[in-house]
C-alpha cells in the first residue's frame, strides 16, 4: 500500500488499483482527497500493470460531500472538476465502490466513474439545495442522463438521499454487492476488463434526456409540484434550471450554465444565510460551562402529566423514538379524550402511508394510561404539561418531589411562568428544567430548554442529549418572562397591533410576513391559535386590547368560530378580509385618538422586524442566549423564520447593525416611546462596526 497523500492510499490487487480515502469522520472532498485521488489516478494510469481502478473509502462512508469549511475561502488546486475529467476521460475503467453515503461532491465522484456498485445499505443524494446551493461538479449534468429527468428532479431539489435497491432500480449503481465491498468492486472491475466492456461515460448518455427533450412542461409540472414547498428559496429553481440545460444544451455547455448558477447561488445572501444556520444549528448543542463530558442519567421510562394539546403531542415524540410514557390525567374523560387524539394522529400519518397499522398499534402500546401521579415513581424523566397556573404547577412539583425517584429529570413546558420558583417547590431544584415545547409539539423541531438558576449541568446534558433522541433541535436559554422566542414574538404582535390602529390592513400586514418567507402573518395565526385564549389572560389581568376584545365579545375567537381577524368559509383555512371588521378597527382607532393613514410595505416589514432583533439583543446582553445564532435557531425552528434569510440575527448583519440602529432612531424620531431605543448591545456593535454573528 502506498499513501499518495495522508489522505488517500493506493494498492493494486489482482491488476487492480484500489484508491483508498481515508479522511475521517465522513471522507469530505477536502484538498489532500481531491490531490490524492488526482495522483493515485494518474499513477494507476501509467503503471501497465494496471488495468482498472477501484475508488473505495476506508470508515464509515463513502466520500460524503464537500468540505464546507474550504467553502468562501480561496480555491486550492486541484478542483473537483479537473479530478472529475481526470478518472471519465481516461483510458482505463473506473469502478466507485461504495459504502455508507455517497452524497453531493461524493455522489458527483461516483458519477465520473465508469461503474457504481454499492452495499445494499449505502444511500446516494444531492443534498446541496439544503444549503441553498446546486451540485456544482457535474452533477446536475449527469443525474439525469443516468437515472431520468424526472427522478433526477426530485433527487436535486428535495436534497434527500435514495437507498442502494433504489438505486438499482433507477440504474445508479450496476450492482449491489454482499459480502467485502473492496473484493466485490475488484471482482467487478475484472468482469469489466474481462468482457471488454466499453468506458461507459455518463457524459456521453442521451437516451434518458432525450425523451424529455423539446416537452417543456415536464419542468412546468414539477415546478408546480414543489411550489409550495420551496417557496421561497432561490435554489430549487436554479437546480431545475440545470437539468433542463443537461436535457437542452450539449454536456459542456451544460457544464458551464450549471457553473453559473451554482457561482450565482454560492454568491447569494440565501446560501450565505444557510450554510451559516448549518453551523449555527450543530453549534446550539454546545454549552460552553457544561462540558461535553459530563455524566447524564440513562432515560428509560418517561412520564407526562397532562394529556391536552402540548402533553399528548409532547407524549408522541416519546413514543416516535421508542420510549415508553405514562400518561398521567386528573380524569378518565380527559385521559380519554388525550388517547383518542394520539391514536387519531398516528392513524392520519398511516393513512397517508407514512407508517404501518403494525406501527401505529406499536406505539400505542408503549403508553401507560394512569389517573395517579404515584405512577411517576419509576420515570427517569418527567415533562409536566398541565395548565398554564402557578399554584398548579406548584402542587404538581411538590407532590413529585415526595413520589419520583432520585435523580429523575423533573421538566416543566411552562411558556410564561419562573421556572426557578417551579424548581424551589421541589426538594431538588438540580434536577429541574424548562423543556417549552413549540405546537404542535410532535411537529416543531425547537425545544426551548429553560436552565434555572440551580439546574445542574447533568440534568442539561441529559435534557440535550434526549431532545436530539427524539429529533428535536435544543437551545438552551436562561429564565425571563416569554424565555427568548415568545419574548421577541411579544414585540412583533405589539408592534402589528400599532399598525392596525394606525390604518395598515390585516392582511397587508399578514401579507408583507408572508411574502417574507413566514408560513403566515400575526393575524392569521391569531385566528389559528384562538383570540379567546389572549381574552381570558387580559379578563384576569384586567388588560385592555380593544379590538381583539370586540372580537372575541362578538364570539369571533378565530377559525375555530369560522371568523375572528378574518373570516373563513366552511371548511376552509383561507383567511377573508371582512369589511366588519375593518370598521371596528377603524372605530376604535378614533376612539383612542389615532390618525389612520397608508403605509408602506418597507414600513410595515420594519416595524414589525427591527423590534424583535433589538429584543434579540436585550436578550443576548442579559446572558439569556448563550449565542446570537441559538436566537437564530429558535426562531428558524419554533416560528417559521425562512431559514433562507438566517433569522433575526442573521438578517439585522446582513443589512448591517448600524443601518438597523439607524432605522431605529428614524422611528423613534417619527413615534417616539422607549420602543425605539436601540438596546445597548446594539448601539455597542454599531458603533465598533461589528456584528451579532460574527458573519
Ligand atoms: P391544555 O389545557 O390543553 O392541557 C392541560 C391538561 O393538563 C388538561 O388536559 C388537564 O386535564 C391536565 N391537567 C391539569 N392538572 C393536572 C394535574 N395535576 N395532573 C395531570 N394533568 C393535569 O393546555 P396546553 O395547551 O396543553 O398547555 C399545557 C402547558 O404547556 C402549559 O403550561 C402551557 O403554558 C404550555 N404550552 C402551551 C403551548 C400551546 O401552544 N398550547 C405551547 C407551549 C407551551
């Protein structure tokens, strides 16, 4: 065995030249990989003894994508591309030989070789769309010639991977090999040479393509079936571009429009902004004080109290990931009632075809019904999620305290109250945490977990770790009043309600956050989630918000009422502006003295915005957020932010801190109020010229 770099080794078996990549933990394309495979490749070519080549990779995986930490620095000689037409332009055949994933720069490796063969378990994708980019080594190039435009379609624009039968099937690899990949692929390698079977080079390929070439509608379908879903997103759409120049445009002209658009995309504020929320996402689960070795406690039984809207949901993400959960009510109706919900969720996804009757019947079996709060005792971990009331939540914690084991994770999805006055109930406040889950909770990926003052670093790493275990994204924030994500969502709806009374339409305001890239604007949401529950918050509090008021007085408390901000037809989710309502603001603008007027979109996006990234910084400087990009996934994950624009933090760099301080003072000169002053922070990385990201 020879080593052409530290990266990647050479042997020849059998007249056979194996490559090696050896570059853990996932092989990424790095510069010692692309150099040694040049290398390899060129001595392989020279030896005579050599009659085919074999690219394997020693670990886990098959080359798994580029390395995105050479991304925005210099290029280093070799390019892929230059590799690429090294291994399908030269005389001997060239076997992949994978394992594990092939994906994106890996994926486009493979497409360079003559043959594929794989393990049956190894998976094959395009994933840079998730990163706002487009394969930009050929791969939107040769995708379809080999597998169809169609399955290469839905390949580059979902970025998700296909597994190795599929793979077969649509004629990405050759064959699936049992037993030692390496043996098998120069096994195959010799086949190859012994048929005398031709360089097969995708670039040449045209049978696929052509029957798509001149019927642009094929593309006008499939953009029509992601719309939805991308919308948006500058990517899909570029990466469609690709494919339809792969059909239209002969190989190398193809080649160079998909270097365009990828230098397009790779230049582009949305792929800035994704591959930044990438690394801030992975950077979230760490905890500077708490260190990556610290002891968590083994969860293995689950309990939660309360079977309403966020405990059952809660309860599923559990059950998803195999763990069994007590479910503990006060009454048999509303335990019932809480089983009945489940199972219906569970019997919608088999419906669709996304999990087995076998499956749903599974995990119905993992929960324990129970009206007792003494069957508690045997959990590793409690999620409290009973109504939102002090004295509630108080009762509970005590009375865990007395019947749970030592050391359990007592975790409450309180959204309002103090998590250290919840912990100071209990005998171990240590092993207390806020674990705020987003509805619904078995769909949002965000799990706010809330630190008190005394929560010890093992109940921390275990709460992260178990979040991960049943595939929620954590961030962890410190105690005040909304934590960090309704905090900053407070700011967004007063300032939304501002711009009601001032004269700006429902739905223009809706409109200007949905053009934004949110799923839907405050209004809607309102609707969605109900005014009534706000109403019977400000009754108690004897807190005034005379339009909403007026609303739910009317018996307008939103879809639920089939009206409340807006109107909505029967069995319909489509929000209606209704001219009622209109007068109703109007009415009470002039009672409360307010001038209406016409405002501008800019406006509109700016008021409801800037407040929150100033909230954001408050937040930060108060230590509530470890980090500006933990604010930035938590608004991603629990609130829609389009992760194409970063989120909040993300956004005020990109247009600069100081020209969001500007926009401030602009406002605060034009209404006044403490609203618009800039928080300390702020005004502090205005005046330095820097940043919340450091981006
Ligand atoms: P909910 O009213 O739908 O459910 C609460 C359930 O708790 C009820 O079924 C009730 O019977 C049960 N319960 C009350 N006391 C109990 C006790 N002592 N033991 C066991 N069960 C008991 O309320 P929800 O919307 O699910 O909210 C629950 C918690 O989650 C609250 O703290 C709320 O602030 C928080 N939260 C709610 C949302 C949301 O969007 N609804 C989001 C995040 C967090």
């Amino acid at each position: 065995m020879t080593a052409i770099t530290d990266m990647v080794d050479l042997e020849t078996r059998d007249g056979i030249a194996v490559l090696t990549v050896n570059n853990p933990p996932v092989n990424a394309l790095s510069h010692g990989v692309r150099l040694g495979l040049r290398d390899g490749i060129k001595q392989a070519h020279e030896d005579d003894a050599v009659k085919a080549i074999v690219i394997h990779c020693a670990g886990r995986t098959f080359i798994a994508g580029a390395d995105i930490t050479e991304f925005g620095k210099p290029p280093k000689e070799p390019g892929l591309h230059g590799v690429l037409d090294l291994i399908e332009g030269g005389p001997k055949p060239v076997v992949a030989a994978i394992h594990g994933t092939a994906l994106g720069g890996g994926l486009e490796v493979t497409l360079a070789c003559h043959y594929r063969v794989g393990i049956a378990s190894a998976r094959f994708g395009l994933p840079e769309v998730k990163l706002g980019l487009l394969p930009g080594a050929g791969g939107t190039q040769r995708l379809p010639r080999v597998v169809g435009v169609e399955k290469a379609l839905e390949m580059i624009t979902s970025g998700n991977p296909i597994g190795g039968d599929e793979a077969l099937a649509v004629g990405l690899v050759d064959e699936l090999v049992a037993g030692d990949l390496a043996d098998g692929a120069v096994a195959f390698a010799n086949k190859v040479v012994a048929e005398g079977r031709p360089l097969k080079k995708i670039r040449d390929l045209d049978d696929k393509i052509a029957a798509v070439r001149g019927k642009p509608e094929v593309f006008e379908k499939f953009r029509k079936s992601i719309a939805r879903r991308t919308r948006g997103f500058e990517a899909p759409e570029a990466n469609i571009q690709c494919v339809e120049a792969a059909v239209n445009l002969p190989f190398d002209e193809g080649l160079k429009r998909e270097r365009e658009l990828f230098m397009q995309l790779m230049t582009g504020d949305q792929s800035k902004a994704q591959r930044y929320f990438f690394f801030a996402e992975r950077e979230a689960a760490k905890i500077p004080d708490v260190p990556k070795d610290t002891p968590t406690i083994d969860v293995e039984q689950v309990a939660v109290l309360g079977a309403g809207t966020m405990g059952g949901g809660i309860a599923m993400n559990f059950l998803n990931a195999g763990y069994p959960v007590t479910l503990i009510e006060t009454t048999q109706e509303a335990l019932d009632r809480g089983l009945g919900v489940i199972r219906k969720n569970y019997e919608n996804t088999a419906a669709k075809g996304r999990l087995t009757q076998d499956d749903v019947e599974k995990r119905m079996a993992l929960i324990t019904p129970s009206l007792s709060l003494t069957d508690a005792r045997d959990a590793d971990m409690v999620i409290e999620a009973v109504f939102e009331n002090m004295d509630v939540k108080k009762d509970v914690f005590a009375r865990l305290d007395q019947v749970c084991k030592s050391g359990a994770i007592l975790a409450t999805n309180t959204s309002t109250l103090d998590v250290n006055e919840i912990a100071e109930s209990t005998n171990r406040p240590q092993d207390v945490i806020g674990a705020h889950f987003f509805s619904p909770a078995n769909v949002m990926k965000l799990l706010e977990l809330v630190r008190g003052e005394k929560t010890s670093d093992t109940t921390i790493a275990t709460s992260m770790s178990i979040a991960k275990k049943i595939a929620k994204v954590p961030a962890l924030v410190g105690v005040c009043y909304g934590f960090v994500g309704n905090r900053m969502l407070h700011q967004r709806g007063r300032e939304a309600e501002k711009l009601m009374y001032e004269g700006a339409k429902l739905q223009d305001i809706d409109r200007v956050l949905f053009d934004f890239g949110f799923p839907m604007g405050p209004f809607a949401m309102g609707d969605l989630a109900g005014l009534d529950v706000g109403w019977r918050i400000r009754k108690e509090t004897g807190a005034k918000s005379p339009v909403a008021d007026r609303l739910c007085e009317m018996g307008r408390f939103g879809q639920k009422t089939g009206a409340g901000y807006f109107k909505y037809e029967a069995g319909n989710r489509t929000p209606v502006p209704d001219p009622e309502v209109e007068q109703i603001i109007k009415e009470e603008a002039e009672k409360l003295g307010i001038q209406q007027r016409e405002i501008d979109e800019d406006e509109i996006l700016d008021r409801l915005v800037l407040p929150m990234i100033n909230e954001g910084a408050k937040i930060l400087d108060e230590g509530i957020a470890i980090r500006a990009s933990d604010i930035d996934v938590i608004w991603v994950y629990g609130y829609g932010w389009p992760v194409y624009r970063g989120g909040p933090m993300f956004y005020a760099d990109l247009r600069g801190v100081g020209a969001i301080r500007d926009r401030m003072l602009e406002f605060k000169d034009r209404f006044g109020g403490d609203a618009w002053e800039p928080a300390a922070l702020l005004n502090k990385l205005a005046d330095e010229g820097k940043s919340f990201t450091g981006q």
